[in-house]
C-alpha cells in the first residue's frame, strides 16, 4: 500500500520538477490502490476545474489498471468503453496523458498519480519525476 510518506516524497518532487522546468501551476492528486485519495494539492494560481481533472486522471489510471497514454488511446480507439468506464467510475475518469500508475521496485501497484495544470505531457514529466523521488517506478501506458 502507498504510505502517506511515499505521497508526500512523490509531491515534493512534483514541485521541485515542476519549479526547476517554470512549469504553470499544478493540481496534484494521489491515489492508494484502492482509489481511495491520498494526498491533494493545488499550486498557488491554479486555475478551478485543475483539481477535478487531476483527480480524473488520477482514478482513471487505478480503475483500469493502465496509465494515461493508453487510456487516452483507448479513448480514440474505443470511445464507448472509455464512455462506459468513465459512467462507472461516477464520472471521475479522464482518459489523458497526466495520469501515471505509481508501482514499488517489485512491480506492485501501489497507487496512481494523476496532475492537470500545464501540458500533459509536461504533467506527466512531473509526475515520473515525483515517483523516482520516492524510490518507485512509474507506469505512464505508452
């Protein structure tokens, strides 16, 4: 199970990618594996809807088991499974680049990363840099 002090190494090293890269500021959310919330923050002068996003990407990625570059894919390629899997997540599910798996050095899924804020693919950069700071791996679905 991701611990409280993994999320909150994953978080700062969010920040200091992000503020080492001028990234535009950042809504973080962090799932356990069960999708259930872990830890949330949203930089000063983060636009309103970022942390419904993050948070999408974020439960998009556990509810499927994949990250966020195959579900944006999936969208393309199948968008009435993406349709249906987003009714049953309760609407919380956004399919794009940002949202990563967070996995330990055995491969376990411990929990998932989902960041809105700058581009996506900036979003996911950090991301991965947050999870290598905490000694994890991250699985972005490419």
């Amino acid at each position: 199970m991701l611990t409280l002090a993994q999320a909150e190494t994953i978080l700062s090293g969010v920040l200091a990618h992000a503020k080492a890269n001028n990234f535009k500021p950042l809504a973080i959310a962090i799932v356990d594996a069960r999708g259930a919330p872990k830890l949330f923050a949203a930089q000063d002068g983060t636009s309103l809807k970022r942390g419904d996003i993050a948070t999408g990407k974020a439960n998009g990625v556990i509810a499927l088991g994949i990250g966020g570059r195959a579900l944006q894919k999936f969208a393309i390629e199948r968008p009435y499974f993406i349709q249906g899997a987003t009714h049953a997540t309760g609407g919380s599910l956004v399919p794009v680049v940002g949202g990563v798996l967070i996995r330990s050095p055995e491969g376990e899924v411990l929990g998932a990363i989902g960041i809105s804020g700058d581009t996506s693919d900036n979003d996911e950069f950090a991301a991965l840099a947050g999870i290598a700071k905490a000694g994890l791996t991250g699985e972005t679905g490419a």
